[in-house]
C-alpha cells in the first residue's frame, strides 16, 4: 500500500512539501520562542563616541575589582543599536588596577591577593544605556572628549582591540556560519592587559575562571546556581533547529529535483567486495590526511586543489578501462537543471535560517574564490562522483548516500580547525547530508558541487 503511495508523484510532492512546512514551523517557532539563545552571525564593534571619566572610577565583582584615574578614555562598542563591549584606556602615567582575590581551596598555590597595573580593560556587556551602568558602578561623571578631533581617533587598533571581545562570546557554527551569543545584562566577563601578568581573561558566573599567559584558575561559583552566560540549555534549542532547517532543505531538494526517490536504478552490481572496501577506504583514508594536511600546513589553496584532483586521475583510467560513461558519476545534461535550482534555493534557505538576517553587501574576491571553487568542485567529484556513486551502485543509493555524509563529517569535524563539538559535528553533518542528497536525487554531479561551493562560500563572501 505504502509502495502504491509513494509511487503517485502527485502523493510524493503533497507529502514532500508538508514536511517541508512543518520543517520550517518547527524552526521558526524554536527561534522565537527564545531568541537569545541564536546570538548573532554579523557581530560588528562599531565606534561612535570617546568619552572620559571626570573623576575616579572603580567597579566590584564577586572576586575581583578594577579601578581607573580620572581621564581615562570610554569607548563603547555598538552592535546594532545597543552597546556590547567598552574598552577603557587609562592615561600611560596613571594606569588602571586590578585586585583579585579567590578562596584558599581554589587558588592553588596563588598568592592570596592578585595584583597588577592595567593598561586597557574591555568589558563586556548587553546595555543600551552603557553609561549608566558605569556612573552606577562608580558613581562618576562621564564627559564627551571632543577636544580629540575625530582624525586622531586611531580608528583602526580601536576596532582591533574591540575585536578581541569576538574570542570571548561563546559561538557555534550553524551550517558553516558562525554565530556569537551576546552578552546578557549579568554578564561578567573581561578581557585586560596588565603590565605584569600580560593579557588575561576574567569569567565570572556559575564557573569562575582565570585565564593568563603564566597561570590559570577555574572552579564553581558557590554563591551561583543558574548560569547567565552563555544561557543554560542553548545548545539543544540549537541541535533541534539545525534539525528542523535541514530538514525543511532536504524537503525543498525533494520538491524541487523530483519527490523522494533516486531516479537511478537501485541494483547491487557485480564488485569484488574486499577489493571494492580497500579503494573506498583508500580514498576516504587520502580525503582524511588531505584534510589534516590543511589543517596543518596551510598550502595554497591551488595546491589543494590540485591535491583534490590528483585521485581522480585513477579514477578517469578505471572508467576508460571499465569503458563506464561519464554518465554514471553524473557528468550529464540530466538533472542539471533542477539540480542547480535546487542548490541556489537551499543555500539562500540555509544561509537566511543560519544568521537570522538579509545580507546587506557582498565582499567577492577573485583570487579567494576561483581556487576555494576549485577545491571545493574536486572534492565533491571525488566524495560524490566516486565514493558516493560506487557505493550507490555496489549497496543501495541510500546507502551510498548516508555512508559517504557521514564519513565525510566525521572528517572534517576531526581534521578541521576548531574543536570536535556536539554543535560543530551536526553543522557539518547537514552540509554533508545536503550536498550528498542532492547528488542523490539528481544523479547529477554538478549540482552537489556548486551547493558547496555556495555552501562555503556564503559565509566568506556575504557580508550581514
């Protein structure tokens, strides 16, 4: 009955695209129902204003204080109409100074009072009237500088030194875009240069922690129960979002490139299955080291490319051997049309849902662009033409499908350039399932590598 169902294509895009509308529901409804725990994928520290302590000022936390002289420079940090960051800057001859004191049963053996000069502090913060938390704290004046004519503002370092406050928001990666928490109104969290300790970090809230270049402290707040910062349980408001955007995208590849099913033949073949196990291997095992050989070494991106191709050399003399068309691993007019319309409409769903937000400009460079392309096209005919396709035809193509995807996470997340995360490693799992289910769907080799290349090159060139 179900096989007589899904056999309607009528049937299979009226199902198709009510998964895709419940898909998209369920992921528009996990954002609003708590939207500060998404963050931000275009977290930008804009300068506006310099401003100045008239008198002295200093501020309390639970282990630590800061103080600064009179003339110390105030610069906020706006991102989208609300301050997220202030660096204060002292004047050379009175610098800044901080006291931290922490429990004897956690500080190890650190001198029982910490002290140093402090030549800049950034805080961060989630305000709209930042100057009123700073005149609460230390009951002073704030006065615009404007005898610093705006040509002497050192533009540049400011953003520089703001930018550090990007390292300390907790992030994740939705589909290859980075988002940042934004602080909350209890966030504590610092980041200071001291003339003796050098630059460190200080985390106060449920865990507290130290971070300096000699010496660090972490231990659990006995005063605190709930943590503000990054909010309790975000992470699984997250994994259930990516699952209802991926979701809402394989649905839309459904709809788009012809219903539910693979229009090629599901046959096992004729392969000699310790032979066929060792070339997949192999060339999973050479993906694997190519990746970890980036990670590393960081080559040009031409070399890579040229790494990326240099397997499908044996591939090309097996198939002329094998005398196999081009045709089996999708080099093909068939399917390319609904392949690469469903590729452009999964990278703008992908790319909207990801940052929450229209790009506002795009930043294209040739130079960046053609070699990544390349790359990123080899790579897909190798994992997907090759691996993906044999696999299809020697198993099942689902088979071939999920078994490639997820080999190829695995990879990347382990290979990559960030740590192995529950959040990293299903972001990379639903760009993989992606590209490997529109390969699926359309036999059509073209369409998975330009939904990479829009996939990888979204977050580098799209400016929000």
């Amino acid at each position: 009955m179900l096989k007589n169902l899904f056999s309607n294509p009528v049937t299979r895009t009226f199902i198709t695209m009510t998964i895709a509308l419940v898909a998209v529901l369920g992921a528009f409804f996990t954002f609003v129902t708590a939207p500060e725990t998404f963050g931000s994928a275009g977290i930008k520290f804009d300068v506006d204003k310099v401003w100045y302590f008239a008198d002295s000022w200093s501020v309390a936390y639970d282990y630590a204080k800061i103080s600064f002289s009179p003339g110390t420079l105030v610069i906020p940090s706006y991102h989208q109409g609300r301050v997220i960051a202030v660096l204060l800057i002292p004047p050379e001859e009175h610098p800044g100074a901080i006291s931290m004191s922490f429990p004897s049963e956690y500080r190890g053996e650190l001198p029982e009072t910490i002290e140093d000069s402090l030549e800049q502090t950034l805080i961060l913060l989630d305000y709209t009237d930042y100057t009123r938390i700073l005149q609460d704290s230390g009951n002073t004046i704030l006065l615009r500088a404007d005898e610093i004519p705006a040509a002497d503002v050192p533009q540049q370092y400011l953003k520089l030194q703001l930018e550090q406050g990007c390292s300390l928001l907790t992030s994740y990666d939705i589909f290859g875009f980075t988002n940042r928490l934004l602080p909350t109104a209890q966030t504590v969290l610092l980041r200071l240069w001291g003339r003796e300790n050098g630059a460190f970090t200080y985390y106060e809230d449920a865990q507290v922690e130290l971070t300096a270049p000699d010496f660090s402290l972490s231990f659990t707040h006995p005063e605190l129960e709930k943590q503000f910062y990054p909010p309790a349980g975000y992470q699984v408001r997250v994994l259930i979002y990516m699952a209802f955007l991926a979701i809402a995208a394989i649905s839309l590849i459904s709809f788009i490139a012809g219903g539910q099913e693979s229009p090629g033949t599901e046959v096992e073949g004729q392969y000699n299955f310790y032979r066929t196990l060792a070339v997949l291997l192999v060339t999973l095992l050479y993906a694997g080291a190519l990746s970890a050989f980036d990670k590393a070494f960081r080559p040009s991106a031409y070399i890579t490319a040229a790494l990326w191709a240099l397997p499908l050399l044996p591939v090309a003399y097996w198939s002329l051997r094998t005398r196999l068309k081009p045709g089996f691993f999708g080099v093909t007019s068939r399917g390319l049309a609904s392949g690469l319309i469903a590729a452009l409409a999964v990278c703008a769903l992908i790319t909207l849902g990801s940052t929450f937000s229209l790009p506002v400009g795009l930043v294209f460079d040739f130079s960046v662009f053609l070699p990544l392309g390349l790359s990123l096209v080899f790579r897909e005919a190798v994992l997907r033409g090759f691996c993906q396709r044999v696999t299809s035809h020697w198993l099942h193509p689902l088979a071939g499908f999920f078994l490639i995807s997820s080999a190829w996470a695995l990879i990347a997340v382990y290979t990559g350039p960030g740590p192995a995360e529950l959040l990293t490693l299903v972001s990379a799992l639903g760009k993989s399932l992606l590209i490997g289910y529109i390969y699926h769907c359309t036999n059509n080799l073209f369409a998975p590598c330009l939904l990479a290349v829009l996939l990888e090159g979204a977050p580098l060139f799209l400016v929000f």
